[in-house]
C-alpha cells in the first residue's frame, strides 16, 4: 500500500472550517459597527432603518 492511498482525504477541513466562520463572524460584526455609525440619515440613503442594524 502506497502513502497517497492510506492517509485522510482532508485532515484538517474542521480547521479550515472553523478559520472560515471566525472570519464570517468577524466580517459581518465589523460591518454592524460601521452601520452603526451611521447617521439615520445616511442609514436611509442606503435603504436601512435604525431597527434593521440592531
């Protein structure tokens, strides 16, 4: 039996998982705290209320 045939396919897709959804989580938080920021004004120019950023 050769190496290629007796090793995991993907040994470490539950770490590439875990990075990938840290990162979404990151991602979508720095964007909540941008359009918190934001006046209401601004908030309406993009088509948001106050209530849809919370």
């Amino acid at each position: 039996m050769e190496f290629y045939e007796n090793r995991a396919k993907r040994p470490f897709i539950g770490f590439v998982l875990l990075w990938r959804g840290i990162k979404r989580w990151h991602l979508r938080r720095q964007t909540q705290r941008i359009l918190q920021g934001m006046s209401d004004e601004r908030l309406k120019d993009i088509g948001l209320r106050r209530g849809d950023v919370e």
